[in-house]
C-alpha cells in the first residue's frame, strides 16, 4: 500500500461503466454515471431521480415573456423534497426563508401592475398560464440570489429604472426574470439583446436594454464556457452584445488561480481587459483539486479539496457542466450510522435524537433573538450555548444517545470547519437564507474537471509566490519571486488564512476596517484520509455513512465517510476529519491514520461476514500546513458577523485593489460557488470602475481642450 499526506478542504468523482451521456442527468444510480478518469490526470466542495440545476430551469425552455402569454407553456413542475441528511445543518439542512413565490390574486391586477394594454383580453386558461410562468421564472431569479420583489444594491448603482419603486420597477423585474430564465433555458447558446426582445412589447424595449446590460456585464447570463466562445461571432459582428465597442479596458493582475480567480481572470478578459493570473502553486485550482489514485488496475479520481456542489438550483457550477456535458451524482441521503463496537444505530434512537438536536438548535435561535432585541453587542460560541440547554433540558444522557448527540456536533462542526466553541451563536448561520436548494451532486471525474476547462488559454504565471502589492493613485505594482508586474488594477483571491498570516505586504497598509475583518472571521480545518480498495466492499447502495466515538472530543475523527465508487472511476472511500480532531490529525503521521481508518472499516463490516481488503493507495490531506491556504474553509467567529464577509469583499485604493473568494461572499461562503460568484462580482465591479475613471479622464480632457481654445 502507498500512503502519502497532501498539504492540501471538502471530495468526488468516475465509472469505468459509464452510459449515460446526457449533460442534463443527475442519478442516483451508480451505474448510470460517465467515465472520465482522465480528467485527474494532472496532479493536482441532495431527493428525486434526474434532477439537477435544471429543475426549475428547463420548465422554461417554451416559456415566453410574461408579457405575451402563450398558450403553449408548460405547467410548472413540483419541487423536490429535501433530504434528510445533508453535509450540513446549517446551511444546508435549513430552508431558505426567502425562497417564496409571488402569485397573484387576479389577473387584473397582473395587467394593472405590469402595464399590460387596457383592451388586451385574456381566457382564463392564459391567464392562469401567464401567472405560472411569472411563478417559475421568479423562482429561477430567487434562485440566483435576486429578491422577489425589490432590486438588488448593484441594481440600484447600475441605475436600471429611473426611480425606486413604482411600476417601471415592476416591470423591469418581470422583464429582468424573463431575460434570466430564457438564457437558464439553454446556457451553451449565446443569448443576444435582439432575442431578449423577440417576445417583449416594444414599450418595454428600454427596460430590456437595462435588464440586459446589468445582467451580462455582472455575470448573470452568458457566463462560463460555451455560451462566451459562441459569443465571438456576436461580438465581432458588432450587434446583441450588449458591451460597449471600446477596444480596450485596463491592465489586471489576478492574485490566484482558484476558483474566484479564474472565473475572474476569464471574465474580465471577455469584458475587453488585459489580464495576468499569478499562481503560488504549479497548478491552477486553490483549494479544489484533484488527485489520480491508482493500484493495479484500480484507478480513482479523488477530490481532496472543494467537493460538494452544494444546492443544484442557480448553481453556477450546475451550469458549467451543462455546458460541459457532464452529467451530475445526486449524492443519497441514506446514511446509516455505526456504534464504536460496529453495531447499526436504532433507528429509533437515532430519530430520537435528530429531534432533540435539532430542538436544541431552536432554542438556541430563540436565545439569540432575546439577546439581540435586549444587548445587541453580546455573543457567546455557540458550543456554549448549545451544552447549556443539553443539561437543562437533559438531552442525550444515555450514553448512546450522546455518542448520537456527538455525531450531530461533528457533522455542524465539518459544515463550519471548526470546533463549536469558536462558532458565534449570533451569526453562525448567517448565510442560511440565501442557501441554493436542490440536491448536492458530485462531479464524476472531480471538480478538476471545472478547472481545467476555466484555466484553458488563460494567461497563467505558476510558481509565482506573491511577496507585495503597492497601489496607489497611478496604478498598481506586484513583486513575486523577483518579478515585477505593472497594471491599472489587482484582484486579490487569496484564502482568508492567507491573509491572516499577513504573508502580503500591502503598501500602504489595509485599512484596520478590513483588517478587523479579516482578524474577527475564522478560517477553519476539515482534512481527509482517501483510499483506494481493490474491490468495492461497502456496496454500492449508499454514498454516506457514518461512524459514532465514545470521546467527545474526538467525535470529528472519521465520523463520515463517502462512498466514490460511483464517481470517482475506481473502489474509493474517503473518510472526513472535523472539529478538534482536524487538528489533531495533522500531528499524526499518515501511516497511523491510515491504520485507524481500517481498523474502524473493519468493525463496522467483519462482524457482517464481510472481510475488508489492504488499501492498494492512501492519501491524507494537511490543509493546515499549506502555505497557499492555511486552512480549508471560512466560518463566523464569536463577535464576527456576515458583514465581516461584505467589508473584506470591499476594494480599496481608490478602485486600485479588489477583493474575491468564498470569504468575500456574505450570501456563500464556504462553498466552491460562493469562490465562483465572488469573481463574476469583482469582474463587473472592476468594468463599473473602469469605466468610471476612464468618463473622469474624458471629462477632464475635453475641459482641458475646451480651455486652450478660449485661450487661442
């Protein structure tokens, strides 16, 4: 067996017998998932069949603007229920509060309201199927993280209506969701300002151009892969691009070549921006990547990183691999738990318990608002609070019932990446109503798939360890490794645990606003231990299950484990590390690890008759000791609060130094999509700059010209 440590945070990935072919499909069928092990050849983040981030978006393939009603849409298809057991609790256990669905009360008002013609007459049929279509395509916006009846801040400094409220507001959400959904509809073809408008009234054309304009130059539509390199043609062609026809923007240097970064750099580059990526590593990703497992004959792709696309709907990940054809694994909510002596967990007890905890949790909520309404400025972990109410209210004193309570713990601790003590009971769970719904799903092949296919013909400089970054009023200057580079603007994705260590200087020094920041949110720990078996001996019914400790304060020590027979091309389990035990972990050699695991595997499935084989290949991760991470993932620390998340996402310098990555992302962070957005949003943030300062310099020119002809 080869056992080797990868300073590498969340895991995935392929099937030798793949048939399934369709880029739309998400199964929970093993055998129905496509092979790709090639996708790990370099080295280096959940209820119904066949849903996946289409399943609000492809009922609205025959929709047509909520202005003119057809009566050939479809009715809109039920939502999946959620699962049962999820990687999280919070958030991902927990239901978005603001996921609701406008319905009106009378199609009278609806015309009233969107300004539909007085002698413009509707059969009940078409009107009921007008109102649908409302339905579905505010779903898909809410989805993306649009409100469901107000505009979003960047949409009020875009400047989309005239005035704030009203009915042209009204209407420009209605048309906005319309323009939103047709792309979501089918996001490999280009979606050009001239079909946004095939089905609206003309009085409405102005409300299309800004809808349009805001929401390609922000990354809501034709973003990604397919749909940019279709775009060329357009572009050329100079017509239904929506951009504006200067040749030329700034100069930008990208810190990093995660997630953020790439989607940054490639974005920026479609905006008409000179970019550079600048990469510590000799590999693209970050904290997503990909490692090719091999023994014998045995060959798996194992996600060491980012694992988990967590929530389909609005995922901009789910539309990367519809436009990549990769087909999605519903990740099962079976997940049967194990005692320390092998034994299955009643059912019984294990539902028990669920309930307490997750009573526990409510009072806790309730706490907190007393606490908020009565002092506003105090906090205290979470752990704290959650064992207080434990012993008032006696919960889980039997001992099972503990180690359950315990399992539970973990399990918040792995959603957080880091041990309860350190989790504000205020704010852990800030992001909760803006979580994505759907199922979560892996990509067979690993999410290195995404990378690579994002850091093709990209301009990537490896090995290039960032020192120092001056700005100022003229520009930007970066030092790495002895090079110089020169540009207008800098875009910083690296991890908060970078920043912590404060391994940049920043000349001059960040402001101590954002330096608080950085400083009151947590960057945790979550490592993994990934083999390689022969054979699979687990089955292959399930994609979870879970292993109860008898020690509290090991509870987060393999207490999950995910099955990637399914995904990754090859018999792979991978056994996840959280909370103190994450730590811990780390000051253990990889040959103990490794032993541990097996010696747990083995007690849970020799009593069953079922013999556990020799690993052919172990890795265990240290993403602690990484230099380019320090860690696996953010969280919210006591004291700290989601607008921590808002003021590290600021730039500062004058529009000189920008921010990205999951924690600059107060909606999502700790997720890989949360990484993804932030750069779409630093993207459109640098253009609104851009442009900004370039309007200032032609102002100031034409003054200047203005003056010496006078003068003349």
């Amino acid at each position: 067996m080869e056992t080797t440590t990868e300073s590498l945070p969340k895991t995935t990935s392929d099937h030798p017998n793949s048939i399934s072919d369709n880029p739309n499909n998400v199964s929970d069928n093993p055998n129905n998932t496509s092979s790709s092990s090639s996708s790990s050849e370099e080295e280096e983040e959940e209820d119904n069949n066949n849903i996946n981030d289409t399943s609000l978006e492809t009922t609205t393939t025959a929709v047509t603007s909520p202005i003119l009603p057809d009566d050939n849409l479809p009715d809109p298809q039920p939502q999946p229920r959620k699962r049962r057991r999820r990687k999280k609790q919070f958030p991902e256990m927990i239901p978005s509060s603001g996921a609701r669905i406008i319905r009106h009360k009378s199609t009278e008002n609806q015309e009233f309201e969107y300004g539909f013609e007085d002698d413009y007459t509707l059969t009940s049929r078409r009107r009921r199927r007008a109102s649908s279509d409302l339905d579905v395509e505010t779903l898909i916006a809410i989805s993306v993280g649009f409100p469901v009846d107000s505009l979003t801040e960047e949409e009020i400094e875009a400047k989309v209506v005239s005035s704030i409220g009203g009915t042209e507001q009204a209407n420009y959400i209605v048309v906005r969701n319309h323009i939103l959904s047709k792309w979501r509809s089918n996001v490999n073809v280009w979606l050009a300002r001239e079909h946004a408008l095939e089905s609206i009234r003309t009085e409405h054309t102005h409300l299309v151009d800004s809808a349009y304009s805001f929401l390609l130059q922000h990354g809501y539509i034709n973003f990604g892969l397919a749909a940019q390199s279709a775009a060329n043609l357009t572009l050329l062609e100079g017509s239904g691009s929506g951009l504006d026809p200067e040749p030329s923007r700034g100069n930008v240097v990208v810190i990093g070549a995660g997630l953020a970064g790439l989607v940054a750099a490639k974005q920026l580059i479609f905006l008409g921006f000179k970019v550079v990526v600048l990469e510590g590593r000799m590999r693209p990703g970050g904290r997503v990547r990909t490692k090719k497992m091999t023994g014998g004959e045995c060959v798996a792709a194992a996600d060491l990183g980012g694992s988990v696309l967590t929530g389909i709907n609005g995922n901009p990940l789910g539309v990367l691999a519809r436009q990549l054809g990769l087909p999605l694994h519903k990740v099962r909510d079976i997940c049967p738990l194990y005692l320390p002596n092998g034994k299955t967990v009643n059912p019984e007890i294990d539902s028990k318990v669920e309930v307490s905890f997750n009573k526990l949790l409510d009072r806790v909520c309730k706490l907190r608002q007393t606490m908020m309404e009565e002092a506003k400025s105090i906090d205290v972990p979470l752990g704290t609070a959650l064992e207080a109410f434990r012993q008032v209210y006696r919960v889980a004193e039997d001992p099972q019932e503990k180690m359950l309570l315990d399992w539970h713990l973990a399990n918040l601790e792995y959603a957080n990446a880091t041990l309860m003590s350190n989790l504000s009971m205020v704010f852990w769970d800030q992001d909760d109503p803006f979580e994505m719904g759907g199922d979560h799903c892996f990509i067979p092949g690993g999410n290195d798939r995404f990378i690579r296919a994002l850091a093709e013909n990209l301009p990537i400089f490896y090995n290039q360890t960032v020192q120092c970054v001056k700005y100022g009023s003229d520009g930007v200057l970066v030092y790495a490794n002895g090079q110089e580079y020169h540009a207008d603007m800098v875009l910083c994705t690296v991890p908060l645990g970078v920043l912590k260590k404060e391994t940049i200087e920043f000349i001059p020094d960040l402001p101590q606003r954002k330096k608080d920041a950085i400083e009151r949110l947590g960057f945790g720990l979550l490592n993994k231990v990934a083999i390689l078996f022969p054979y699979d001996f687990w089955g292959g019914e399930i994609d979870t299950f879970g292993h109860l400790s008898d020690k509290s304060s090991m509870r987060g020590e393999f207490f999950l484990f995910y099955s990637y027979s399914s995904v990754a091309g090859g018999p792979l389990l991978v056994a996840l590390v959280a909370g103190e035990a994450a730590i811990e972990f780390e000051k253990m050699s990889p040959v103990e690890s490794v032993n541990r695991v097996m010696e747990i595997l083995k007690g849970i499935f020799n009593p069953k008759g079922i013999a556990v084989p020799e690993p052919l290949q172990a890795i265990c991760t240290r993403w602690g000791q990484d230099q380019f991470s320090y860690g696996s993932y953010s969280y919210v620390g006591i004291g700290a609060s989601g607008n921590d998340y808002d003021i590290l996402a600021e730039s500062i310098g004058n529009g000189r130094l920008f921010f990205a990555g999951e924690a600059t992302n107060k909606q999502y962070p700790a997720t890989m999509h949360g990484a993804f957005l932030s750069g779409l949003r630093e993207a459109a943030n640098m253009l609104r700059i851009d442009k900004r300062r370039k309007t200032k310099s032609n102002v100031s020119n034409g003054s200047a010209t203005n003056q010496k002809v006078e003068a003349d």
